[in-house]
C-alpha cells in the first residue's frame, strides 16, 4: 500500500531535515469525508461537530452531533447523546477513530480551547475551516498541550 507517508518519507531521505516522516496518517473513507464537510456546511455559521468511527484504523462512518454550545466560535458535545452514539458504534463492532469540527471563520488549526478542552487524546481530530469558499480540512492530534498534524489520506 502507497501512501503519503511513505512518499514523505523519500523527501526526508532528502539533505534536509524533514520531520515529516514521522507523522501519522489518518484514513478516511470518500463518502465520509463529502458527509462530515456537508454537515459543517449545513451548520454555517455556527462550529458544527461530530465523531466519526470504523474498522482497522479506516473512518467509515460519520455521527453528525448537536452542538449544545451553538457558538460560531467553540464547540461541546452532549454527554447522553455521546454514550447513545458510542453504543451504536459498538453495534455495528466499530471503534472511535475520530472527531470532528469545523471553524466557520477560522483557520484549520486547533483554538486554545480546543486543546485546553480535548477529552479525546488518542484520536484524530479534523477541523474543517469554511473561512474561504474551499473547505478545508486538517488533522491533528492532541496530547495535552502537544498539538501534531496527521496526513489525511482518502480511501474508496
Ligand atoms: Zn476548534
């Protein structure tokens, strides 16, 4: 399997010091990836959020979550609506593979609160930015105040 890792890896065989064939890569399937960017559109203009989930490491499924802050600026998922979600996942034998949200006007990179508030620290996180007309889109993963960017590769 090629994947952008790999071919970053070669740059990094490069004379420059190229950190980044350490980063990690977050698989995404296609039509999860169109749904996820539909949902934040349909919030426009307030930060929608929500999980997404899979198997053997492949986001597959998305679970659009309300809100409960309706802010343009942050993002908190219901406590009771997150268990009922984790249930279902378990129902259809996925894990948590991720979470998402999107910054209406902001970039594609973590808000103090975000890594301040990230309950979350074993999975990716993608923030969809829709401050220009392209959504888009970056993964991260936080640990503690340890914020990495994770490649996004799309999978059929
Ligand atoms: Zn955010």
């Amino acid at each position: 399997m090629h994947s952008h890792s790999q071919y970053e890896q070669k740059d990094a065989a490069g004379k420059r010091a190229n950190p980044s064939s350490r980063f990690r890569t977050f698989l995404i399937s296609e039509s999860t990836w169109q749904k996820m960017i539909g949902h934040c559109k349909r919030e426009f203009p307030l930060e929608a959020c929500g999980l997404l989930s899979g198997k053997n490491g492949i986001a597959k499924t998305v679970w659009p979550m309300e809100n409960i802050n309706r802010s343009p600026v942050s993002f908190s998922m219901d406590l009771e609506q997150i268990r009922r979600v984790f249930e279902l996942i378990d129902k259809r034998d996925e894990c948590l593979i991720g979470i998402y949200h999107s910054h209406p006007t902001g970039k594609a990179y973590p808000s103090a609160g975000d890594i301040a508030y990230n309950n979350y620290p074993e999975v990716g996180h993608l923030i969809v930015s829709l401050a220009s007309k392209t959504p888009v889109v970056k993964c991260f993963e936080m640990k503690g105040k340890k914020v990495t960017s994770l490649f996004i590769q799309l999978v059929g």
